[in-house]
C-alpha cells in the first residue's frame, strides 16, 4: 500500500501556495492523501509565525500528535511529523527541543529539499532540521496538487523589501524574488489547458513585481499579458501596497477583461502618526486618492482592506483618524485585527506604548460595527442586479446551495440544481443582502466549463467536490501540475485535506 499524508496549514495564501507544492512533491514520491490524522502515515504541518497564538496552535496540534504517534508504535507502526513554513524558519531547533518526537523541520526557504529531508528522517533516529537562510528554488518550479478543478494559486514572487514595524515576514521570507513574466504566463497557459479557469496572483507586495529584473515594476505588464490568455476567465492577486501602487496598474485592471474589479489594499491605519510609526509609506490622503481613483476608473470595483487597532502608541485621536478614513473609504468587506506583540518586530519592543487591552477591546467592536456596516451596504446595492458567479463549492451550512463568487469577490449563495456544479460560471439575480453574504435567484444562464463538468461527474459518483482520486485515469483534468520545461511527471490528484488553521 502507498503511504499516505495530511497537510495541515496555518496561514495566509502563500502558505496554502506552498502546501500545494508539499503535496506535489509527496504525491510524484508515490504518497496518497489521508482525510484525518488517524489516516495518516506522515503529518505535515505549515506554519505561520504572523497569526496570533502561532505557538500555541502548532504545540497544541503537536501534543496530539505525540499522543497518536506514541499508540502507533505500541501497534507496530509509525508516523511521521514534519514542521515547514514561517514559524518553523524562525524557532527552527527549538521546535525539536520542545517537541523531540518531530521528525523533519525546514523552512521557508528550502521546501524544495522536503522529499530528502523524509529519506534523512527514515534513515535516522534523531530529528533532521534544515534551515536555510536564501531561497534555493523558487516554489513554482516544483509539482503542485491543487484542490479544486477551477483554481489556483500562482506565486509571481516570494520574499518582501518591506520594514513594517509590525511584520516578520521579510525576516522569515527574505528579499523580494521575482519569476519572470514568460515563466508565469507559461505556468498559467499549462493551468488553463488543465482546466483552471480563475488565478490568484500572490506575492507579499504585487505592485512591486518586477523591480529586480528590469529595474522598473511589471505588474502591470503582467495582467495585460495574462489578458491574452485564452479561457481565462478570472483574475485575482494579493495583496498591493498602496505606497507602490502605480496608475498603470489601475488602467491594467480597467482595460484587462479578466482581471476582476476588486482590489484588497491593506489601509491597516488612517492616522498619519500611526502610519509612520509602523513604516508605512505613505498617508491617508495618499491611500484616499488611490480610493477614490479607483472607482473613477471602475466605478462597480469592490474594495477590500485590512486594518489594526490598538498599535502601539495609538491615540483616541488616532483611532478617529481610522473610522474617518474607513468612513470615506466604503470599503465591500474589512478584516480587522486587535494588534498583538509578534516576537522579533520592532513593534514587540514598543512595551511601554502598549494600549490597554480592554481600550484595544472597546475600539475594536466600534470599528467591528462600522465595517460590518458597510459590508451589509455593499450587498445591499448588489439586490436586484443580475451578477456572474463563478460557482466555488457546496454552501458548508446548507446542503440546498452552492457558494459562489461575484468578480467582486462578493461571497453569494445560490441554490444547488440540476446542469451546474462547483467550476462552472451562471448568471443569477440578487434577491436577498446579508452582513457577509447575498442570496442569489436559481441561474438564468449557465456557462458550462470543462472542470464543472468534472466536479459534477465526481459528485455523482459520490466522490465529493474536491479532485478525486484517479481523475487522469478517466480523461478528466490531473489536478497535479508542473511547470513547463521542469520534466516531472503529472500525476493524478487524491484531493489532499489543505486545513487552513483560524
């Protein structure tokens, strides 16, 4: 019997970019994917070290895993516990020495080294950590596993040039490393005859892609070229930084037919004095300009952000500054966040500017209330419109609807029906507003793609929406992919259990 492996991640998208490719490459070693730990032959956890409590969701996951691995071996038999990504670049061997029943810990920069790194481990008895402290293969060139027919991640670089007082990424990510244009327009092509008809564009700073290969940024470049990819139909990137945002990436995005009318642009504080505290540059009439330039050049564009409360040293009067910003903004949805110390940020050293946690609190639910707000505005003004949805997955709450996407990127529910399944775009009426959500009317149209076709034709044989396990074997799009000129082989995919933690 092959071996089996669960991925477990914690993180952001280029953390799930990343377990794509861990589980390429396991899955071109012969290894099949487990729907649980008790299924599990190797447990591969991929950490984030930006997430709050990120210490104590990786330990408390690794006590439960000592448990299993411990009764494993009283039965005769093993498991294999291997810690990958951000936090794992940052504590390294102290991981083992907390948790010396962990077999493999590598970091951000060497994941392509995973399946040596595995053989080490079974030829040894003591843990094997590799850290490295440059990146040694950029991760777009391994075997990715992707976990639904329609989409995919595409890193277009790694690393940061940023110094946010707040961050730890550039230290655990490195400097910003590109990939150049042909080689993502390449990977996106290959993608696309296998079925995928949206993209996601990732990179710790989009807008500026491009300035170590030619000196100048190319982003915008990037999306009219990706614009001539034909049966493209969606594409998305994450996330831009608005001191490097440029008008050529604006009229990019207006003039692209796919590229969707949505731009998530990090605000993370109104107040100049915070912003500046936090290495942020540039000011909020800088930021509003970008706003308001925006929807002068595509007025139906959804606007998403990000935002702190309770950075160090923040005033009542700063947080003001933020609820007027977020105020003329209007921005579709805001994820916010009560600021807490990460360790090895110039921020965690700030101790005596702390705020008072239940100020943090307080200033947190007015801005929760205001945001929540806006985003139940946003659907509102969606009712009554006749909108493209790209159908994602089954509704997790109610087995009568799909989950589907606006090009906004508004979240709406549909009901399930007979000719659509998850991957294929209809065009629906908005009947009905939700804080975070919109209902959405039976299709009036339907856009059959090769890839909903799939998911349907798995679902009716009780296989679930996710790739199913030999889809190859029937004709059906592989799932597994490798950039073109790498000579891996493409494999079928197994629908790995791709956990993003909380």
């Amino acid at each position: 019997m092959p071996r089996t492996y669960l991925i477990r991640t914690f993180g952001c998208q280029m953390n799930e970019h990343d377990s794509g490719r861990a589980a390429g490459m396991l899955e071109t070693l012969g290894y099949r994917p487990a729907t649980s730990d008790d299924e599990a032959d190797l447990v591969l956890l991929n950490t984030c070290a930006v997430r709050e409590n990120a210490d104590n969701k990786l330990y408390g996951t690794l006590g439960h895993l000592k448990s299993l691995k411990d009764a494993r071996r009283a039965a005769g038999a093993d498991l294999t516990i291997a810690v990958g990504g951000c936090l794992a670049q940052k504590d390294g061997g102290t991981i083992v020495d907390r948790a010396p029943w962990v077999d493999v810990v590598y970091g951000t920069h060497n994941l392509a080294n995973l399946p040596a790194l595995l053989a080490q481990a079974d030829s040894q008895a003591i843990p094997v950590v590799e850290l490295v402290e440059q990146l040694e293969s950029f991760p777009s060139a391994l075997p990715a596993k992707r976990e639904v027919r329609h989409h995919a991640w595409v890193s277009i670089s790694v690393g940061c040039n940023n110094s946010c007082t707040f961050c730890i990424v550039p230290a655990l990510r490195g400097p910003e490393v590109s990939r150049r244009i042909g080689d993502i327009v390449d990977e996106v092509r290959m993608l696309v005859a296998d079925g995928v008809i949206e993209v996601t564009l990732l990179g710790q700073n989009v807008n500026s892609y491009g300035r170590d290969l030619g000196g100048r940024a190319l982003f915008a470049d990037l999306l009219r070229e990706l614009g001539d990819v034909a049966d493209l139909e969606r594409v998305r990137f994450t996330s831009p930084h608005p001191r490097d945002f440029t008008e050529d990436v604006l009229h990019a995005m207006a003039e692209t037919p796919n590229v969707c009318e949505h731009l998530h642009l990090p605000l993370q504080s109104g107040s100049d004095r915070v912003l500046k505290a936090m290495r942020r540059s540039y000011r909020q009439q800088r930021y509003l300009e970008l706003v308001d330039r925006t929807r002068e050049l595509m007025p139906d564009a959804s606007l998403t952000t990000d935002i702190i409360v309770g950075f160090p040293g923040e005033t009542d009067e700063d947080f003001e500054q933020t609820l007027e910003a977020v105020e003329a903004a209007r921005f579709d949805q805001a994820f916010t966040f009560q600021y807490s110390p990460r360790p090895g940020t110039p921020a965690a050293e700030m101790v005596d500017d702390f705020v008072p946690a239940d100020v943090v609190a307080e200033r947190y639910g007015r801005l929760e209330e205001l945001t929540r707000r806006q985003s139940h505005e946003a659907h509102v003004r969606l009712v009554g419109s006749d909108q493209e949805l790209l159908i994602e997955s089954p509704s997790k709450k109610d087995a009568s609807r799909f989950s589907a996407r606006t090009r906004g990127n508004h979240l709406v529910h549909l009901p399930v029906g007979d000719g659509y399944a998850p991957g294929d775009l209809v065009v629906s009426r908005i009947v009905e507003a939700a804080t975070n959500y919109a209902i959405a009317d039976a299709p009036s149209a339907v856009r059959r793609t090769v890839a909903g076709r799939a998911t349907e034709a798995a679902m009716a044989r009780g296989e679930g929406w996710t790739l199913a396990t030999s889809p190859a074997a029937a004709g059906q799009p592989s799932g597994l992919t490798v950039p073109a000129g790498r000579g891996l082989p493409v494999l079928s995919s197994g629908g790995a259990d791709l956990t993003i933690g909380p």
